[in-house]
C-alpha cells in the first residue's frame, strides 16, 4: 500500500472503496484501479488501517 501511495501525486484526489463480500468483487464505472492488499482475506477496518497508515508516512504524520 505504501508503494501504491507514494507514486500518487499530492494534486491527485484519493477514494478508496473497500469490498467486504465474501465472493465477487466491486464491479463500478469510476474505479481506476484495483489493489489487493492480501493474499488472504482481510476484515475492513483492517483494510482501512493499511489503507490510512500508508497515507499517514506519504504524508509525514507518523
């Protein structure tokens, strides 16, 4: 995740949809891109913690 963040540009706006569905996957006109975060099954607050600590080194908060 961190990788992924880092090549984004800081004048680029990020949204974030996390899928939590056991089958499937997110299937929307507006996504750009998809990223597994793990190989393996993952809860979504744990998704979304991957998700805003990567953010938090891009952007110096930790």
């Amino acid at each position: 995740m961190r990788k992924y963040v880092d090549v984004v540009g800081d004048d680029v706006n990020l949204v974030f949809v996390v899928g939590a569905m056991v089958h499937g996957k997110i299937e929307l006109d507006y996504i750009d891109d998809f990223i597994a975060l793990s190989g393996y099954p993952l809860s979504a607050a744990m998704c979304i913690a991957r998700i805003t600590e990567a953010l938090a080194y891009k952007w110096s908060i930790l």
